[in-house]
C-alpha cells in the first residue's frame, strides 16, 4: 500500500506525470469541467471532501510555482480566501520559494481550466472555491 499522503490513484497519476508549467484545478462542486478535460471526481456530499483538504493532500505532492484564482474569491469567499493564501505562504516556506498568485475574472479562470490536465472536483459548496495549480521544478 502507498505511504504517502496522497491515497487515490487516478490523482497521483496526474500528478506524477505533471511537467513544468503543467495545470492541475481543484475545484469546488459546482466548476463546469470540458468534456475534453480529464475529471477527477472526489465530491461524496455536500462538504465532503472539503477544497482545503484536497488542497492540502495534493500540494503534499505536486511542487507548486504559481496559482491562478478567480478575482471574485476574494469578496464572496474571503475565509476560504483568506485560509488558501496562509496555505501557500506555508507551502512556499516549505518548497523554498515563493507562490506567484495571479487573479483573473471568474469567466476567464473557467476558461483557462479547459487546458488542465485534470480538474479534481471537491464537495466544496461555497462560491469560487477553485484553484489553478502551476506545476514548478524540484531543480
């Protein structure tokens, strides 16, 4: 059995074969996915499992440079804004390097998440709780 913390298979796949600049989103329940993009359904209920938790596990194992989020975050969801930026300060303290975050309009952020290589749908039910994952180098 794997020992690290990232327990499903299909999401450590992706991960694992994620190059530089490569696109990861976690997304709350609601993100439309393109039929064309791969969809990693973990959602069992509402809140369940929540965005911060996926979000944890999976920057546990994907080397993160940047991130892109929705602009509209920030006023309609400012605790989960507010608990996703004190996450990658931790996480750029641990990597070693600081997370560029980037700002788009929501339209846009949905958009840009068809050229993912997975979007992982959480049981999020809280508005804009999504998030671009740019994949860095551990070099």
């Amino acid at each position: 059995m794997k020992k690290a913390a990232l327990l499903n298979a299909e999401l450590s796949y992706v991960i694992a074969k994620l190059g530089h600049t490569d696109q990861v989103v976690i997304a709350d329940a609601g993100l439309p996915v393109p039929a064309t993009t791969q969809r990693i359904d973990l959602a069992l209920t509402h809140g369940v499992p929540g965005f911060m938790a996926v979000l944890s596990v999976v920057t546990q194992e994907m080397q993160v440079e940047r991130v892109i989020l929705a602009e509209e975050l920030k006023a309609h969801n400012p605790a989960i804004h507010q608990q996703l930026c004190e996450h990658l300060a931790q996480l750029g303290e641990r990597q070693g390097n600081a997370i560029e975050v980037g700002y788009i309009p929501h339209e846009a952020f949905k958009a840009q998440s068809g050229q993912s290589r997975a979007v992982v749908r959480t049981g999020e039910c809280s508005p804009y709780a999504n998030v671009i994952l740019c994949a860095g180098v551990t070099f």
